[in-house]
C-alpha cells in the first residue's frame, strides 16, 4: 500500500468514524425520534 | 398579508440605509454585484437598529415615526445599483441544481416556522418581548435585568418596526428573513475562493447548522450578529487589498453593531480591530477603526452607564454600579455573579480545556451547555484532516491568503471569549462560524481538489448535509403539524411553551392593574398583565432563603407591586412545595389559591417525547400584610 493509498484511508476512517462518534452522544434521541415520526 | 408587505418594506429601507452609507463610504463602486447587495443589506440592518435608538429615546416609537424610517430607507434604496445590468446569475451543473432544490427545502422549513407564533423561550422572555413593551410604551425606557434587559439591543431594535406596523407575523417573519441574509452574505463571500457547488454546500452546512435551526428564525441576536462579523471581516481584507481607510472603517462599523448588539460584541472588535491594524498604518487605522466602533455600538453602553453606572451591567457593577438599591444590591450582584459563573462556565478556563472545548461541545464529552442539540454539528471535526493538511499543503502561500484575516479573527475571538466570555454556551460562538466555515472549506477544498481524497471530502460533506437536514426537518415537523392542524394558535402554545396553559386563564381573570410573580420566563410575551422574573436575574425580591426572612419577603412582595404568583407547586415527595423562599409565605397563610393547572412539562419542542414530565402551575393571590400578624 502506497502512501496515498495509506492517507486515503485514514481520511475515510476520520470521517466515519468521526460521524459515528458524533451520533454517540445522541443515543437516546432515537426512540423518541421514532416516536414523534409514528415509526416506534 | 400586512405582515409580508412590512417585511418587504423593511427590506427595502435596510437595503437603502446600506446602499446609502457604502455610497458615503465611496465603497459601493468598487465591489462586486453580490458582495454590494448582500453587504448593503447587511450594514442597512445595522444602521435601522442605529436609528431606531434615537427614536425611542425620544419617545418615536409610533406607527408614524417608524414608517417615516422605513420610507426614508426605501427612498434612499434609489441608490441601489439596478441589478439587471449586473447580476450575471451562476450556472448551475446538475449537482448544483440538486444542491437549489435542497436549499428551497430548507427554506420552506424556516418559512413554517416563519409564520407560526414564537414558542422560543429566549424569544419570548426578552428577545421579542423587550421590543413589545417598547412598542407599547412608543418608547425605550430602561430594564434593570442582567442579560435580559440592561444588555446592547441594537439588533432587538431592528424587531420594532415589523411589530409595530405589521404586528407579530412580520416579527417572526423578520426574524426569518434576517437569519436568511447570513446565509445569503456566506455564499457570497465564499464565492470568492470556491466554486458555485462547494459555496452553496457550504451555504447549506451554516443555514441546518443545530445552533442556526435553533436561533435563526427565532428572535436570538447571534444568527444577526453574523452578518455584521462578515461586514467587519470582508472589510478588513478590501482594506489589506486596497490600503484605503474607508474599508478599515467599515470594518469598524460592523464591529461596531455588533458591539451594539451584543456584550460579545467587544471581544470581537477588540480581536477584529488587531488584525485590522496589524499590517501598515497602525496608527490611523486603529484610529478609524475606534471611531467607527465607537460611532456605531456606543449608545446601550451609555444608556447603561446612565442608568446603572456601569457600561457593561452588571460586569462592573462592584465598581462602578449606583442603581437603586430597591433593585439591585452589591450583595445580591455578588451572588448573582457567583451563580453566574458556576451555572454558564461548567469547564475550566486552563489551556488544555481551550483545546478541548471544541471537541468537547461536539461530541459531547465533558460538560457543555446544550451544545449538541445547540451545537455546530459534526462538520469542523470531519473536515479538520483535509484543512490541516491543506494548511500544511500550502504553508508557503498562507501569509498572502486573503483567508489569514479571516482566520486570525475566528481565532483571537475565540481565544477572548473562552478566556472572558461569560457564558461557555457554544452558540455564543455563532457570529464567527461564517469565518471558521470559509477557512476550513477552501482549506480543505484546495487540499482535496486535485487529489483522489476528494470523495471522502465529498462524502463528509454529504453525510454532514444529510443529517442537518434531517434535524432540521424534524424540527419544522412541529410547525408543519401547526399549519396542518388549522393553526390552532391556543394548541400550538400549550404544546411549545412551558406554562402556557395557564395564560389565557391569567389573561381573563387576572386584573391588570397587579402584576403577576412567574418563575416561567417564557411567560412573559403572551402575559397581558405586567409582570416579574421569580428568578435570580432580578435583585427586587430577594429569592435567597438565607438572605430573607418572611416579613422582608412580603415587603419586597407589596413594594414591587405584586398582587398575584403563578409558581410551580412541588410534587408529594419534594422537601418544599414551593421554591424556597416561598414556602415561608405559604407557612404563615400569606397566600390563598385561587386556580392550579396539571400541564406536561415539555423539555424539547422538537421531541416531545425525549423527556416530559407532569407538573402543577397554581396562581396565588397574595395577602395583605396583616396576615403575618
């Protein structure tokens, strides 16, 4: 794996996994979301 | 339909007032198109809510005056530049007109939530309410309350006019459209270093940002604040470019409304006014520079000083501070502040936490103040890589970027507010994120332009858009239900606004003559009757049990004029049934029920469902004194 390949996939990795950690901290929004739109 | 010719009407004038002074400032001519309208737009709100300072003052507050204003601003719109021969409208590629049709979406959200009564409690506890009673008095007169009151107003100025001429319709709408113009000057000024696609996704990041959806269409100062910092910041850069004073003191004057606007206001002209003198002409420039500052954002502190003594009431109360003791007293500021800096600074002000703080308001670790559903959402810390490494990419160009401006103030702001700011709230940050937003977008943008990064840029950015959005939906399902629902006003509020239940009750039987005790601040705007903050934002009724005794406590009650209390009574396993001191009141049989309410407690209008408790407002009638014999 080249070098670009290697940052490639660090930026990808960052960008998920930063996604996921931000959606952490909103855990218990998901059943009242789910609630509120009829869903649950 | 009023509502909207008034909003119309008041755009106008704000374009005329702009068009004006840049015309005066001899700027106009050299700027482009869009920079010229949004710009104009922008500084003419700063000058309405100027001018509307001196009107109050002298009691102008009328339908007359004020549409004498307007009428004065939208003849002065003659020197607008005709935008048919100028404004070549950008292309649009199909990923552009996907991103259009998005943004119509989100505005048809704020258009919801633009023509439903306000349930924002901010809103209706000072940000709109302070401007009502202006307008019902056809005045400004002073209001000895910390934050809510003796605060800078320019920008609360601004929401007079639409409410006086076109009641509180044009006001919601206002606030809509004002909060629509700070997208409108992002755009363009990004448009000077990005694409059309990338300044409209960017455009779109700002407008679902949480801390946007929340205060932009509501009437909270930041999201209106924005447009001044990027009037100051654009100008700071044309005067690095150009070397004229003219731009250095607009830079001044947008500072200048906003230190008119907010106590915020000062750290950032204080951070705008180094970067604006650092390069040539030190001397002159600063002193343009503070002239303008001064011109612009100087009237609340002295109107301030006059009354309290202190400029910045109560932040130098201590020293400087000569109110009317039956208002606020040296011990009560003492504990206010104490209760101040322990509810609204959770962190510590060390420099680790200075580096952490950002982290920490977005993922939510540590204690912030409602930073996630408030927040800035998760872009900053996706695209933090891409700009630190474009950063790094292009270090040898950084010190002739036009973006070095930008940064420098983002940052210098940041670095005051974290150190003096009063409040650790991250929506206190909002007027600079147009400026973080620009910097790290190009930043990021040069880095993965030609490189085979761009998708996963590309893919922050979407997922980022995405879920704004969403949120953002959510949030307007509210307002939806409301218009589709018949607008049934009486439903809307009991459903959005805490206590609202008990209202109309209050509104019918209630004389009012009195003036009702609340604990629910929020209360205030709909409440038909004069009223007083149960809290400790005001100094009259000293609310500290160790501070009081009861017989005190009914006098502080009968000389502030209060005649009724709707407070909230305390469920069968609490240790009181009211808040302390009240109880003392109860004790000695100074107050006689006269109606209670069981309402659900709403947490989050968004999501009723999140947390919602069931509680008892009861409205009190409070005895004479003898009651205590």
């Amino acid at each position: 794996m080249d070098n670009k390949n290697l940052v490639a996939g660090f930026l990808w990795l960052w960008v998920v996994a930063g996604m996921a950690a931000y959606l952490y901290q909103f855990q218990g929004f998901v059943r009242p979301i789910l609630q509120y739109l009829g869903i649950s | 339909m009023t509502a909207v010719a008034i909003v119309f009407f008041q755009i106008l004038a704000c374009l005329g007032f702009g068009a004006a002074l840049l015309h005066v400032l001899k700027i106009d001519t050299d700027m482009g198109p869009g920079e010229y309208w949004t710009l104009a737009f922008a500084t003419g709100i700063g000058v309405l809510g100027w001018l509307l300072f001196p009107l109050g003052i002298l009691g102008l507050l009328g339908w007359g005056p004020l549409s004498a204003l307007l009428a004065a601003g939208a003849v002065a719109a003659v020197l607008l530049r005709r935008p048919g021969t100028i404004l070549s409208p950008p292309r649009f590629d199909a990923v552009g007109r996907g991103l259009l049709a998005l943004l119509v979406v989100i505005l048809a959200f704020d258009l919801m939530e633009g023509i439903a009564p306000s349930a924002d409690a901010d809103s209706l506890a000072y940000h709109f309410e302070n401007p009502k009673r202006f307008v019902d008095a056809g005045r400004i007169f002073f209001i000895p309350l910390p934050l809510n009151g003796a605060v800078p107003m320019l920008v609360q100025m601004t929401y007079v006019p639409a409410l006086a001429l076109g009641g509180e319709t044009a006001l919601t709408l206002w606030a809509m459209v004002s909060g629509w113009a700070a997208g409108a000057v992002l755009f363009i000024l990004c448009r000077r270093h990005l694409d059309v696609n990338w300044s409209l996704a960017v455009t779109l990041i700002f407008l679902t940002t949480p801390a946007v959806i929340y205060g932009g269409g509501a009437g909270h100062v930041e999201a209106r604040n924005t447009l001044f910092v990027m009037v100051a910041a654009w100008a700071t850069v044309r005067s690095f470019e150009t070397g004229r004073l003219n731009y250095v003191f607009l830079a001044g004057l947008g500072s200048g409304f906003f230190v008119g606007g907010k106590y915020l206001g000062l750290l950032f002209a204080a951070a705008c006014g180094l970067v604006a003198i650092f390069r040539r002409r030190w001397l002159a420039n600063g002193l343009v520079f503070s002239l303008a500052v001064l011109a612009a954002g100087f009237q609340w502190y002295a109107w301030n000083a006059w009354h309290t003594g202190d400029p910045v009431f109560p932040v130098l109360f201590q020293w400087f501070g000569n109110l009317d003791p039956a208002l606020w007293t040296n011990s009560h500021d003492a504990f206010f502040k104490e209760i101040l800096l322990k509810v609204e600074n959770p962190l510590p002000r060390s420099p680790l936490w200075f580096v952490l703080f950002p982290f920490s308001a977005t993922l939510g670790f540590g204690y912030t103040l409602d930073a996630g559903r408030v927040g800035f959402g998760p872009y900053g810390l996706l695209v933090l890589p891409f700009a630190a490494a474009g950063v790094w990419k292009f270090r040898h160009r950084l010190r002739q970027s036009p973006l070095l401006p930008y940064a420098a103030v983002a940052l210098l702001f940041y670095g005051l507010w974290y150190i003096f700011g009063g409040s650790q709230r991250i929506r206190h940050l909002l007027p600079i994120l147009p400026l973080f937003l620009i910097c790290v977008s190009v930043a990021a943008e040069r880095f993965a332009r030609t490189t085979h990064y761009r998708w996963a840029l590309i893919c922050a950015f979407a997922m980022t858009l995405m879920l704004q959005t969403g949120a953002h939906g959510l949030f307007a399902l509210n307002y939806a239900k409301y218009l589709a629902g018949g607008s049934d006003r009486e439903a809307f509020l009991k459903r959005n606004v805490n206590g609202y239940a008990a209202v109309p009750w209050v509104n019918k039987n209630l004389p009012k003559s009195g003036r009702l005790f609340i604990q629910h601040r929020q209360l205030r705007y709909y409440l038909n009757m004069p009223s007083i903050l149960g809290t400790f934002l005001q100094g009259e009724i000293e609310l500290r049990p160790e501070a009081t005794n009861v017989r005190k406590l009914h006098r502080q009650f009968s000389q502030a004029g209060v005649t009724y209390l709707l407070v909230v009574r305390n469920g069968d396993g609490a240790a009181a049934i009211y808040e302390p001191p009240l109880g003392m009141l109860k004790n000695a049989d100074c107050l006689s029920l006269i109606k209670d309410f069981k309402l659900r407690t709403v947490h989050s209008r968004t999501l009723p469902g999140l947390i919602s408790t069931l509680t008892t407002l009861e409205v009190l009638r409070l005895k004479p004194e003898s009651c205590l014999e």
